[in-house]
C-alpha cells in the first residue's frame, strides 16, 4: 500500500512519502510527508503564539516553505505527539484496511447464509403447499368414492336387504303359534 502526501499531492509534486504492507495493495492512503509536516507544526505554533514584533509578524505571513524557527517546548511536543499519532496512522491504516475487508467478508458470508435461510423456507413453503394439494386432491377422491359408494348402498339396501327382511317377517308371521300356557 503506497502512503502520499496529501499536501505534496495538492501541489502536483511527486506525493509518495513510502510503502507499506500488504506491498502488492495498489491502494493508496494519505499521509503527511516530512516538509509539509515541519511546516505545518510551524504553521500551527505561528497561529498559538501571538505576534510579538512586526518583524515576526512578516515571518509568519511568509509561505511555511522556510524552515521552521526553534520549536517552542510545547510545539516540540505537539509535533513528538503528531509525529507518534503519524506513526499510529502508518501502523495502523493497512490494519483498518484489512479488518474493514475482513468485515466485509463475514458480512458477505452473512448475507449469503440470509439467502440461503431465505431459499429453504421458500422451498418448505412450496413443499407445505404441494402437501395441501395433495391432501385437498385426497379429499376429493375421497368424496367421489362416497358420492358412488352411497347410491350403491341404498341399492343393495333397497334390492336386497328389504326384501329379505320382508320376508323374514313373512315366514314369521306364519309360524304355527305355540300353545297357549295356562
Ligand atoms: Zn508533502
């Protein structure tokens, strides 16, 4: 991953300040180079000093090109800690990078387990429905046997069943009675 100068950039001059690992990365981060940060460390001391002389003044309204005057010991801080906080940013920007991919895989492996949770319930779905089908199929089946069952059943009852009966009742009622007890 190549790391530019942001400001060396806006300038059109050559921006890279070094490259850092993942190497084979083409993409590029911003960074400050070791000009510009001097100059804006001086920059920024010349903005939280206020002007003692005229002659300062001019100094300061100068382009930051020069180099900057004896850093102040909190100036000399800020930039050891911006120097530090630089260093993070090095160290670290190639680590975001990697953990943002990494996030965007696992929400890629997410997103896929989603479509996938999605096209299960979609087919058990479908298979519930194929199972309704078959069981309202069943019941009409069902009912057409009934439908030709039920006729049939009064038939053998009518044909069959009533005349037997009729004349089980026949052959009952000429029965010789038994006697009388007394
Ligand atoms: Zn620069």
């Amino acid at each position: 991953m190549r790391i530019v100068c942001a400001w060396c950039e806006k300038e059109g001059k050559s921006a890279l300040i070094c490259e850092v690992e993942p190497f084979d990365d083409p993409m590029e981060t911003h960074g400050i180079c070791v000009a510009h940060r001097a100059s804006f460390l001086a920059e920024l001391a010349r903005s939280l000093t206020p002007p003692q002389s005229d002659a300062s003044f001019r100094a300061s309204a100068e382009p930051a090109r020069a180099e900057p005057a004896v850093p102040a010991p909190e100036t000399r801080r800020l930039a050891e800690w911006l120097g530090e906080g630089q260093e993070l940013v090095r160290l670290f920007v190639p680590r975001l990078a990697e953990q943002i991919a990494a996030l965007e895989r696992r929400c890629a492996a997410a997103e896929q387990a989603h479509a996938e949770l999605e096209r299960r319930v979609e087919d058990a779905r479908r298979e519930a429905a194929n199972l309704e089908e078959a069981n309202r199929r069943w019941r009409e089946l069902e009912a057409e046997i009934l439908a030709l069952l039920d006729p049939l059943i009064d038939r053998v009852l009518t044909d069959t069943i009533r005349p037997m009966y009729r004349l089980s009742r026949t052959l009952r009622a000429r029965r010789p009675r038994a006697p009388k007890s007394s």
